[in-house]
C-alpha cells in the first residue's frame, strides 16, 4: 500500500509494542515513540513535491489504523500516530489527514467511546487535531482518477490488531441483561398472582431458576476474561518462536564462521607443508629451464630459445681444467640470465663455419 518500502513495518511495529504495553496512556506513548526517534521519518534531502507526497501516503497508512476492525487499543494508538505525524511533518503548508465523509459517523462515535471510559489524553489528543483543522473531509477515501483501470486492492489487516470476533459479547450485551431482568421480575410477580400464597409462587410453578440473568451476567464475564487471556497467550507463543530462531541463527553463524576459518588452517598447513623435492640428476635442468624461459622476454627469436633450450654437452676428452672452466662457465649461466647462451650459439656457429672451410680447402 506505501510507496515507502518499510513504512508500514514501522507502523506496526509501533502499534504492536503499544499494544503490548496493555494501555491507552498517550504518556506511554510518547516514550514509545521517543525510544524510536520517529519523528526523524521525514528527515532527508528531497524537494518539496516528493515531500508532499511522501507526507500524504505516511498519513494515509497511519489512517488506516484508525477505523474498524482494529480494537480499541490500537485505534487509540493510531489516533496517537496521527496526531504524532501530523505535527512532526516538515511540509509548509501542512498535508492534513484524509477523511472520507461516510468514516466520519464512525469516529464521532469512537470520540464518545473515549469520553465514556474516561480516556481524557486521546480526547485531548482528537480536540487538538480538530482545532488544528488536521482533517480533510473528502466523498472518497481515496482519490479518483479516470481514464485508468480499476485495481481492485484487497485491504490487508493485521490479526494481531483486530478486534477478537466475539460472538457472545456482541448477543448479550448490556441492554439484553437488562431486559432479561425485567423480564424475570414480571415472571415472578405473575406467579405470585396464580399461586394460593400470593408472597411466593408454588413449587409446582418453579420451572427455571431464580437466579438465572445472574448467572447468565457470571458466565458472559468469564468467557470474556478467559478469550483476553487466550489473546495475551497467543501473542507470547509468537514471540518466543521469533526470539528462539534468532539465538539459533546467531549460534549457525558462529558454527559456520569456526568451520570455514578452521577449513582454511588445514588447507593452507597442507599446502605449505607439502614442499616438492627434486631428484638430484635434475636439480641442473630446473636452472637451464627457468634461464631459458626467461630468454624470450629479453627479446630473443623464439628459433634461438629453442636452442638454448638444449643442455650443453660436456667434453668427453680432456684435462681437468677444462671441466673447471666449464664448471665456471656453467655457473655463469645461472647468474647472468641468457649471456651463457648466446656463448653457445656463437661456438656452435663458428665450429660449423671452420668445418665448413675446411671441405672446400
């Protein structure tokens, strides 16, 4: 219904914890609504239109909680709420809160509830926004546009606020007690008239109970005790259920975060752990690999790599000194990256350019 995503949740949320606090004290709903600072609902940077508009749909939300079937409670609660929003808004002129003229009855009749049951702060309260001209009295509770498909909205009402369907209060109210009364009295008085001592009827014409509007007044009582006290306990049993998923959620959080965090230790103590050994007959090739690898980046021909990608082979004849200068040699290719392997290019070349002249001599 609200274009403010979460708007109605917090109106709910506020009627609900006035709810549970089982009064209709406007002081104790003050303090309701200064622990969840809202009048800072309005706070925001937006120009004045979009203003104007998110003024009349916070209204139009928090209005329909004003009317039945909402208890009595929350209707008050809602009364609250207005007049709460309607002071708090930062619009200049002032949106004022929609009223369509067939609710009117209705809450004029709401208004001598409160002054029967002696609610002095929600008339107080309903006088101020009278005074303040907070209403705007309209034919429709909502505004027509033509030319549009009708949308058929389906008004949603919370349980928890409603006003428990209760047959038996709504059959046997006051005035059905008292005419029962007068009636069993005129009962008694016409017996006394047929019956031989005119004090007191006969037994023989004692066909119901003397006590029996008395009675009838106990057991409404009861039944009407008994549901209040179903209601409160239905409402408990919904709030521990949320209050326990929450610790379980929070306690799988917990659980969660420990076994991924002690899954990483093992996968980075596996992996640190696990070091590759090289045979010692290939420790010389890792080193001429990875100098020739690096070869092509210094700019190299990639027919050149190839070649230098060959280990030298050793001479099979000669003195030691030469293997000790091949030795140096070898341990130069290791230091300067690629120099070693131009030296071999150059050697290989120039041993086939002196063969080469040889034949033809």
């Amino acid at each position: 219904m609200s274009a403010v995503p979460g708007l109605e949740e917090d109106c709910e949320e506020l009627l609900g914890a006035f709810q549970q606090a089982d009064t209709v004290r406007f002081e104790r709903f003050a303090e309701l609504w200064r622990e969840r600072r809202f009048h800072t609902i309005f706070y925001g940077r937006m120009r004045a239109l979009e203003r104007n508009k998110i003024t009349k749909k916070t209204l139009d939300v928090a209005q329909q909680y004003f009317f039945p079937p909402y208890s009595f409670q929350i209707r008050v609660g809602a009364l609250y709420l207005l007049y709460g929003l309607y002071n708090a808004q930062l619009c200049q002129p002032k949106q004022k809160i929609r009223i369509a003229l067939k609710h009117w009855p209705e809450i004029q009749k709401f208004q001598l509830d409160l002054l029967d049951a002696q609610h002095y702060d929600a008339v107080y309260i309903f006088r101020r926004l009278r005074l303040a001209r907070a209403f705007h009295f309209t034919a429709m509770p909502k505004l027509l546009t033509y030319r549009t498909k009708k949308k058929i909205e389906k008004n949603y009402f919370k349980e928890e606020f409603k006003d428990p369907s209760n047959r038996v209060n709504s059959l046997i109210t006051n005035d059905v007690l008292e005419e029962l009364m007068n009636i069993h009295d005129h009962y008694q008085k016409m017996k006394c008239v047929i019956s031989a001592d005119k004090s007191q009827p006969d037994k023989a014409l004692s066909l119901i109970k003397d006590d029996f509007v008395v009675n009838l007044k106990d057991i409404t009582l009861e039944h009407q005790e008994w549901q209040q006290n179903r209601m409160k306990l239905l409402r408990n049993a919904k709030v521990a259920p949320e209050t326990e998923d929450k610790k379980t959620e929070e306690t799988l959080l917990k659980s969660e975060g420990s076994e991924r965090a002690n899954a990483l230790a093992r996968i980075k103590y596996k992996s640190y752990s696990a070091v590759v050994e090289v045979s010692r007959s290939r420790r010389h090739r890792q080193v001429q690999l990875e100098s020739s690898e690096s070869g092509p980046s210094c700019g190299k021909s990639p027919g050149r790599s190839k070649k230098a990608s060959r280990t030298p082979q050793p001479a099979r004849t000669g003195s030691s000194e030469v293997r000790g200068g091949k030795q140096v040699a070898e341990e130069a290719v290791t230091r300067h990256i690629g120099m070693p392997i131009i030296i071999e290019e150059d050697s290989e070349e120039g041993e086939v350019s002196l063969s080469k002249r040889r034949k033809r001599r």
